[in-house]
C-alpha cells in the first residue's frame, strides 16, 4: 500500500494546532464575558425594580394624604371655612401626585420587561423574525 500522506509538513499540523487553542481561548473569553453582562443586567434589572417599589409606595401614601386633604379641603369649603381656592389647590397637588404616581408604574413595568429580556426572554420571537428572514430569500 502507498502513503499518500507527506512525511515532513514543516510544522503546519504544530501551527494549526496552535491556532485552534488560540480560537479556543478567544471563545472562551467572550463567552465568559456575556456571562458576566447577563449577571449584571439582571442584577441591574432586581435593584430597578426594588428601587420604582420602594417610591412607588411613598407614591402611594403621598397620594392617600393628598386624596384627604382634597376632600377635606371640599368639606370645609362646603361648610364656608375657606375659598375655592384652596379646594382646587388640593385637587391640582393630588391630580399631579396621581401623574407622577402613574409614571412611576411604567417605570415598574418597564423594569419588569427588562428583568425578562435580561433572563433570555424574548429570544423565541428573535428566532421567530430570523427564520422569516431566511424564508424570504
């Protein structure tokens, strides 16, 4: 039977080899790295939303006092105690209470989106557009 395989290649088969691990390495370093991104954006993502809880509570009870000292503002204009003013003063400070309190509440569910995205979620509609694309061409 012949050999067909050269007995001397200088080093080609040492060098490739070298090659590979030094693909090998690089992989292994990006990787490691979006691991560390996930981590971080979760982590990220858990102290946003602890943070939006915390003053979307104070939002609350500011709105709860702001809520009484409207109505309580309307009882003592009813009863002649003071001026309309006063009535929609009270009603103007819980009307913007209301509005802050609301947005705080996007603010909550926009870190309940990304806390998702950052756990991987999403990734089924990704795939979803990328075989589409493949389809139409």
């Amino acid at each position: 039977m012949p050999v067909t395989a050269p007995i001397f290649t200088a080093g080609a088969i040492r060098g490739q080899v070298e090659f590979a691990e030094t693909q090998k390495q690089e992989l292994v370093i990006r990787y490691m790295q979006v691991i560390q991104t996930a981590f971080r954006e979760v982590d990220d993502s858990l102290v946003d939303q602890k943070q939006t809880k915390e003053q979307l509570q104070a939002l609350g009870r500011r709105v709860g006092a702001l809520g009484e000292y409207a109505r309580l503002a309307q009882l003592r204009f009813d009863n002649g105690y003071t001026s309309y003013l006063e009535v929609l003063d009270a009603n103007r400070s819980l009307f913007d209470a209301e509005l802050n309190y609301s947005q705080t509440k996007a603010t909550l569910f926009r870190s309940f989106v990304n806390l998702y995205k950052a756990m991987g979620g999403g990734w089924v509609a990704e795939a979803d557009k990328m075989t589409e694309a493949k389809a139409e061409r």
